[in-house]
C-alpha cells in the first residue's frame, strides 16, 4: 500500500487535503471515495485502516477531509450537509480528470448519508457501502439540539462536539432539514452495502433497518458486532474494509491482465509510456508478471527492477541445480538459501590486477544450507552453484541478435 497526498479544490475555491491510497503491487483497477464521520477527519483510524484494506482488493482510495476540518480550509459552520455532498461531488470530478471515474462510494456516519446523496448524482457510481450510517440527515442535529435556539437568537454559536468547540450558524442548522435522504436512498437504484453496530450509542440500529428498509435490492447487510460508533478497535475498521471488499466483487468484475502475445520467443515486456512510467508488463506462454523501478528513481515501485529480475534468475537458477545436484548425490540437503546482490565496484575495491582499472559488474552470492551436511559437502555444494546454466551464461560473452519489428 503507498499514500499520495493531494489537494483538491471544492466548489468555493477551498483546498480539501486528500491522501491517495494504492495498491501496493499493481495500478487499481477501480477507484473509491471514503466519506468520515460528522466533526472527524480523513486521519482516523478506522478511516485510514478502512481505506488501506480496500486497496488489497484493487482499489484506489481517495481518503479527504470535509471543508473546514483535518487540514482542509474553510470554517466549520461551512461543513454543513449539502457542502459535504458538493466536497465530495468536486473530489470525484479531480480523480475522474486526474486518474479514473470512482466506482464505489464509502461513508462513515454523516459521510454515509453524504455518499448516498453523492451516488444519486453521479453515474459513475456503482455501488455505495455505509457504515453507522444516519437513516434521516437531520439526526446529526441531536449533537447541538441544545445550541439550536441559542443561534436562532445570536446567529453564530460555539458548541462542543466530542470535546472539541465549534462555530455553527444558522444556515449550518437549516441545511440539515432540507435533505430527504428516504426518499433518495429508495430511488438510489444501486447495490448498497449497510454496516451497523448493534450497540451503536451514537447512531441507533433503528437507523440500519430503516436505510434497509428504504433501499430497494441489491442491498445487504452487515453487523459489526459490539463496535462502537468510531469502530475505535481496529478489529472492527480492518472487518469492514475486508467485508466492503468481499462484496464489491459481486459488482464490479474482476480484471485479468491482458495476454500479450510473445511472437514465438520466450518472453515480451511492454512499457506503455502514455500510461506508466517505468512500470513494465513481462509475459511468458504462461505466466504474468510485472517490473519496475524504486521510487527513488522515479519509479512506482509496482514490481522488481530490471536487476533485481537478473538477480531472481540467478539465484533461482541456482538454488534448482544445487537441488539436482544433492539429490543425484543423495545428499541430505533439505533447504537451501541463495541470496544475491548486484553493484558496480572498481577493480581496485576488488582488488582484481586487469589490463584498464576501471567499474566492473560485480554480483555477490551467498548460501546458506539446511541439512546434515559435512564441510566437504558444502564446499562442493559451494562449486556446483557456480556451474548453473544462468550464472555461466552471465559470467560468459553473450552475442545478442537484435531487430526491429514491423
């Protein structure tokens, strides 16, 4: 898993932080928006920890702080219902722009009633997932109810959420009531994913079986057991995202690497330069693999680099023929262990006598056997390593035939 961290600009002009979640050994295959709950911000736990599961199956993450929370700009009072829907509506054109259109919409609490309105309003969005999500967007209210009269009277109010003081206005207190999140949720018309702590204190089960009850099939339900409503133990938001991955399988079809025709050799790597940097597709007849370059270089790490491929070839290659070897010997040699490293290194360092001092390739190999073996074996064991079909063929002149194809 790697974070990318981005800065998106909402409808008002504001800078909402974002953090991009991607897999660790492959581009996504689809992309989501996670939603957090009301006052909290994208560096929750069960935020991160949610995302960071999801990108095991595939996708990309866009995790991002509601205007005037986490490190996005922007008041408070300006975090009312209908922003966070346009917050996340502007998120979801960046990555559409910037990367590719979001599939799956994620909301914790208040961000899961957000990403429901969200979703009747984008046609990209195939499927929604929430989780101790209101049923009524006006529930939210009850954690100001006392404030309410107070900023009728004054117009701007501090209150106090979780402990945390907080500038609400009047045109804050009004946005609640204006959305029918009911109505919106049975002409949602798109798989949904309901996820609900029974002993929830904050946002009440009732809320889950009245979301179910509104929204019309594909729609399920998962229980979260005795989490609270932040699912504050980590067991709880690694569940969800592994159970929210699950079931977006059942929407969203699983993609296969493309099959690349070798011509008739052994191997083909193609490197799309538009889409990728260094990130390389290898194909055998039978096998897919992937190379690349470390992030240092400007890489994306998806994969080993070109040296690190030589590398497994020799040690592979290797670790087979000293397997042949022990057992035409019948020798008791159970494991063995190559390890390699490749650097440029002078002659001098090598201390090696040669005609023009100079950097030469220089490849260190070490082994380790498991087995009932004496000294005498080993260092037999020790010469046969260097007799494999690749070490000799690296050590010796290669003549290369290269050509252009048409």
């Amino acid at each position: 898993m790697k974070t990318k961290r981005i800065e998106i600009k909402n409808i008002k002009g504001y800078s909402l932080a974002a953090y991009l979640e991607l897999p660790a050994n492959q581009k996504p295959n689809y992309y989501a928006i996670f939603a957090h709950c009301f006052s909290c911000s994208s560096n929750l736990n069960a935020t991160k920890n949610i995302s960071r599961s999801l990108t095991s199956h595939g996708f990309g993450v866009i995790r991002f702080d509601f205007t005037g929370l986490g490190r996005s700009e922007g008041e408070f009072a300006e975090s009312y219902f209908s922003a966070n829907v346009e917050d996340l509506l502007a998120v979801n054109d960046y990555i559409e722009q910037h990367y590719k259109a979001p599939s799956l919409l994620v909301g914790h609490s208040l961000g899961g009633a957000a990403v429901i309105v969200a979703a009747s309003k984008l046609d990209n969005i195939k499927a929604v997932a929430t989780i101790g999500a209101p049923a009524t967007v006006d529930h939210v209210t009850h954690h100001f109810s006392h404030a309410i009269d107070e900023v009728a009277h004054k117009g701007e109010v501090e209150i106090n959420i979780g402990g945390r003081p907080f500038k609400v206005n009047q045109e804050f207190v009004n946005d609640f009531g204006k959305t029918d999140l009911p109505s919106i949720t049975k002409n949602l018309r798109k798989p949904l994913l309901i996820m609900h702590a029974p002993f929830d204190n904050i946002v009440g089960i009732e809320n889950a079986q009245e979301l179910y009850h509104n929204a019309i099939h594909p729609k399920s339900f998962v229980s979260l057991h005795d989490a609270d409503h932040l699912l504050m133990n980590s067991k709880y938001s690694e569940y969800a995202g592994k159970m929210i991955g699950e079931w977006a399988k059942l929407y969203f079809p699983q993609l296969e690497n493309d099959m690349i025709n070798t011509e008739g050799e052994q191997l083909v790597a193609h490197l799309d330069l538009v889409e990728n940097n260094f990130t390389t597709q290898l194909q055998t007849k039978n096998h897919s693999f992937i190379g690349d370059e470390p992030a240092s270089v400007g890489g994306d790490d998806f994969g080993p680099s070109p040296y690190e491929y030589l590398n497994a070839a020799i040690a592979t290659c290797t670790a087979m023929t000293l397997k042949l070897y022990a057992e035409r010997k019948e020798w008791d040699l159970q494991e063995v262990y190559v390890y390699i490293s490749h650097a440029r290194k002078h002659s001098d360092e090598l201390m090696l006598d040669v005609e023009k001092p100079g950097y030469l390739d220089h490849i260190s190999k070490r082994l380790k056997f498991i087995g009932n073996l004496d000294d005498k074996q080993k260092k037999r064991l020790k010469e046969i390593a260097s007799k494999c079909p690749v070490h000799k063929t690296v050590a010796s002149e290669v003549v290369f035939d290269t050509k252009i194809l048409e």
